[in-house]
C-alpha cells in the first residue's frame, strides 16, 4: 500500500471516531477505531523497511 492509503485510512477513522461520539451512534464509533488501529499498523509495518509475512510491499 502507498502511505497515503494508510493516511487516509487513519483520517477516515477519526473523522468516524468523532461522528460516533457526536451523534451517540456506537457502530460508527467501533469502525472508527479500527480503521484507526489498522491504518497505523500499516504505516509502521510500510515505514519498517523489512519484509513482513514474506512480502516486501503490501498492495
């Protein structure tokens, strides 16, 4: 994945995080949370320059 992907992910998720806590509804907030956590796991693993799970690049 190119690191805008990830980034992108990451604001989705937060713009997610505060429409759940906004507007009470619980799902949102849930989904929020994880594409925060797998946006920034992603960018760690891209940014760690090693191959992980025998691919060097996730696309």
């Amino acid at each position: 994945m190119d690191e805008g992907y990830q980034l992108s992910m990451i604001i989705v998720g937060l713009i997610l995080l505060l429409l759940g806590l906004v507007t009470g509804i619980g799902i949102l907030w849930s989904v929020g949370v994880v594409l925060v956590i797998v946006g920034a796991v992603l960018m760690l693993l891209g940014r760690s320059g090693r191959r992980i799970g025998g691919r060097a690049h996730y696309y």
